[in-house]
C-alpha cells in the first residue's frame, strides 16, 4: 500500500493504533476505488455491446481511461486527460441519433474546464457526422475491411498471400481455435509478447491508446494461436468484437521471432475464413497510421500545416515505426474495402499541437523523450549483440 509523504508524521505522531486505524481507512478507500472502477468498466462494456460501432471500442475500455456522461443520454464517451486536453478513445458509445448531442456535450463540459476536446482515431462515418459541431478533421491513416461474405481472393492480387500461407504449411505450422483460455495458454502467451514486443521498431511500451494485453475482456473474444511442428506457441492472434456492425477488429497479430515464415498470413487467413463460417460480416485489421488508403470522406484542409508535417513525419520516423511494412502487411490480404481514420479537434491554431503531444502521451506514457532514449538503448544493445 502506498502512503503519500503528507501523511507519514500523522502515522508517527499517531502511535500504532492510529496506524492500524490508517492502514483499514486507506485499504477502504482503495477497495471502494476498485468498486467504483469495476461499476464503470461494467457500464462502458454494457454500452459497446449497444452501439460499439469503432473497432477501437473495446479496446478502449482500459485502465486509465475514465467515462463520461450525461443523466438524459443511453452512452458514454470514453477518454483520458493529457495536460489540457481531453483525448477521447474514437466515436461516442451511443446510439446513432445521440451522437453528435454527446460529443457537442462533451466538447462544452471540457471548455468549461478550460480543457481541449479531441476524438481519436475515429472513424469517417463519425467524422462526416460532426460538421456541424465545428471540429476540424485531420486524416490519420486507414483501416482495411473485409466482408466475410464475399471475400475469397484469387489471382494475381493474392498471390502474395497463398504464398505465405504454403510457406507456413510447409514449415509445419499448424492453426487452432481457442475455445478456453487456460492458465497455460496465458503464459505461453505472456512470453510471446514480451519476444515480439523485443523486436519492435517503436523500442517502447505501449500506453493507454495501444496498450498490448490480449486477455483484457477476455470473455469478449475470440483466440486464435499458430504452433511449430514442437508444439511451441508461435503465433497469437485476439479478435476483438464490432457489435454494431456485426464484426471482429483482429486485435493483436503476434509472431515468436524466430516462427517461420508465413506464420502470421496463416493466422490471418484462417481467422478470417472461421470467423466467416461463424456468422460474422465483416472484420478488420485495425489502423494503418498515415496510410494514404481509403477516401477523403472528410475534405481536407482544416490543419493544413498539420497535414504537411504528418507527410513529412510519414518519411522520417520509420527508424521508430515501419508505418510502410505495416500497410504492405495489411494490403497483401486483399481488403474488400478500406476506410479512412481521423483525428477530431476544434477549429483554432493553439489545438492541433496540443492534441499531438497528448496522442504521443497516449501511445508512449514517456512522451517524446521516452521514445528517442528508449530507441537510442535498443540501437546499443543491437551494435552489442
């Protein structure tokens, strides 16, 4: 149990009665804390089965994040608070009519509060929906789109695809579904991510907006794994369900560094063709950061400077993510159709840099300086090996 300073001279003034007394008051107030927590997760995990639109919804319902609401609206919007801004977790948990009311809401109670609103990433349906609430739309990339119901790809345009998948079969890899999360699945898994997160351009850990934990809401998904010839976990894949659209975001794709190749096109394929004999309708494989992918359903514009240094940033930062390897990855299963994402910030020239520093808070807890120290270690300790 942490004691904050400000209270150790009372416990030493107290005696050891006044401590004991302490230690229950501080413990009560910790349990009442996790309640109150568990009481929110329940209600935000209620809202996303209704109207869990954005594949980042249930994603979003992770420590840290907060809820926020109003008495005479069914929803919720999920966020978190960076230094002024309110950065919050994609689309509004609501129904389609409430939206706009929600967010318009929210975006007041922050003002209030001498704070930023922004939603990120959203999705263009969202974003062409609040126009009219005066927020300012940059495009931060694209997610590719299958519809289960037609996707089979052949020819050409699969190629690379089935090529991968025959490597993998070749090599031995075999695929499973994972009907029950036993406590030996979760550590075998547990060491596969701390491989595959070792090998990682980014060289940090993820924060709030893209923390890696498979088994958050556990009940609510759907495990895939790929094995060696030795029974060795070598491939993770954790679907994540899209409610209001009767789909599956295929959350995290983990291969063990030395899985052979095609490890992960088997996964994903196979996943894919068993979430379409289940019934889904669609599935995605999530954001692809400043793709170019997907079509301008909000005209761009609003930040031109903004929209200039993410080009710029686009060429440069691939010593910190392959944004490019990232979107070949996605673009070799043959999207049925990709969809553009975005960043929703109110119209003024101060906003723009604050909401970028609390995106990069959210995705490196460190900020800036963690990401460049943590990536200068990681270059060392490659030279070294």
């Amino acid at each position: 149990m942490h004691i904050p300073a400000h209270d150790i001279w009372w416990l030493i003034a107290g005696g050891a009665g006044y401590g004991t007394r302490y230690a229950h008051l501080r413990m009560g107030a910790l349990r009442a804390a996790r309640r109150q927590e568990r009481g929110l997760t329940a209600r935000l995990l209620q809202l996303q089965t209704h109207y869990g639109y954005n594949a980042h919804s249930l994603v979003s319902i992770a420590p840290g994040a907060q809820l926020w609401a109003v008495p005479d609206i069914d929803g919720a919007i999920i966020y978190s608070e960076f230094g002024r801004v309110w950065l919050a977790a994609g689309d509004p948990l609501a129904a389609d009519a409430d939206v706009c009311a929600l967010a318009r809401r929210f975006i007041a109670a922050a003002h209030k509060r001498g704070r930023v609103a922004a939603f990120v990433p959203t999705t263009a349906r969202f974003a062409r929906a609040t126009t009219e609430l005066n927020l300012g739309a940059l495009k931060i990339g694209a997610a590719p789109y299958f519809d289960l119901k037609t996707w089979g790809p052949r020819g050409d345009r699969a190629k690379k695809m089935r090529a991968g998948v025959n490597q993998a079969l070749r090599a031995g890899i075999s695929f499973a579904v994972i009907d029950h999360v036993r406590p030996e699945f979760k550590q075998e898994t547990e060491d596969l991510c701390r491989r595959w997160l070792s090998t990682r351009r980014t060289a940090t850990s993820f924060g709030w907006l893209f923390l890696l934990d498979p088994f958050q809401h556990a009940g609510l998904k759907r495990f895939f794994a790929s094995r060696n010839e030795a029974g060795q976990l070598v491939g993770l894949l954790a679907a994540s369900p899209i409610p209001a659209r009767d789909g599956w975001y295929l959350e995290d794709v983990l291969r063990h560094p030395e899985a052979p190749a095609g490890t992960t096109d088997l996964l994903v394929v196979e996943a894919l063709k068993h979430l379409a004999a289940t019934g889904a309708t669609m599935a995605t494989l999530g954001t692809s950061p400043l793709t170019k992918e997907g079509p301008d359903d909000v005209p761009p514009g609003d930040f031109p400077h903004i929209e200039q240094a993410l080009r710029v940033a686009a060429a440069r930062l691939t010593r910190f993510y392959n944004f490019d390897g990232l979107r070949r990855f996605k673009a070799k299963f043959v999207p049925t159709w990709w969809e553009s994402e975005y960043v929703l910030v109110p119209h003024g020239a101060s906003v723009p840099p604050r909401v970028a520093y609390a995106i990069l808070r959210a995705i490196a807890p460190g900020g800036l300086a963690q990401l460049l120290t943590r990536q200068l270690a990681h270059s060392i300790r490659a030279k070294r090996n």
